[in-house]
C-alpha cells in the first residue's frame, strides 16, 4: 500500500463503491477498514461523500439497496463528518482551484484539514493532489 506510514485516511466515494462491488483496490479499503477496527488508524468521510454513495447505489439498484448500503457503511469504523462553515470554505477553495466535483472536494478539505490521505481511484482527485501536495492512496488500474 503507497503511503502506508499514513494514520489518518479519507474514503472518498469511489472507495467505497470500489469495496462494496468488489472492483479493483477493494482489497486496499478492506485492509484499512480492519485496521481502523482495530485501531490502528483513523478513517474519515465526510456525509456528503457518503449521500454521493447513496444516490449513486439508488439510481443503478434501487431505494431499498441504497438504505441496506447507508446503514452498512454508517456500521464501518468510519469517523463521519459534517459540512460545518469550515470545511465547507476549505472545500470551496479547493473546488476554485481545482476541476472536479463539490463532493471531491470536501474528501479534499478533509484531508488537508486532518493531513490524512485520500484513498480514491478517482483520476480529478489524483489530479489534484498534484497541484495540493496532499498523498493518496491510489485503487486505481494505472
């Protein structure tokens, strides 16, 4: 795992759709979630990362496996975050600069905030942690 000396991460919404469909890097997020379980490191994600993770579950599945999808990733040893005037102003400043979306932005925010890594696949998010300076953990194929 790249940036493993890390103790604080971000899961962003392609991690977790990436861990609940079994895709490329889930095996990453499953070994960051035992280890956050076992208190070994900390997870962060903010809600508005995890409402991108219900809509995008209702529209492909449905209502009812976005509600079994919303209370399984609230069960995860996940410290979930609010929008609070902060980092919302920090997730602003990162979307001004930055092309990609509002909910990449505040996983963004997050890890600036915490000095955590993002664990993505999410190439706008690569792209910018170049142009931060804030590590990831890449799930991608490339």
């Amino acid at each position: 795992m790249n940036g493993s000396y890390h103790k604080y991460f971000v899961l962003d919404t392609y991690a977790v759709i990436c861990y609940l469909e079994d895709e490329t890097g889930a095996e990453e997020v499953a070994l960051l979630l035992k280890k956050a379980g076992d208190n070994n490191v900390r997870l962060f994600m903010t809600w508005i990362n995890l409402g991108e993770v219900y809509y995008r579950v209702y529209r492909k599945y449905g209502k009812i496996e976005a509600e079994k999808v919303l209370e399984t990733v609230k069960k995860w040893p996940v410290e979930f975050l609010a929008g609070d005037e902060d980092l919302t102003m920090m997730a602003a400043r990162v979307k001004a600069s930055c092309a990609l979306s509002y909910a990449d932005a505040y996983a963004i925010a997050v890890a600036l905030k915490k000095k955590a890594a993002v664990v993505t696949g999410d190439p706008e998010i690569k792209n910018a942690s170049v142009k931060l300076g804030f590590p990831l953990i890449w799930l991608g194929r490339d």
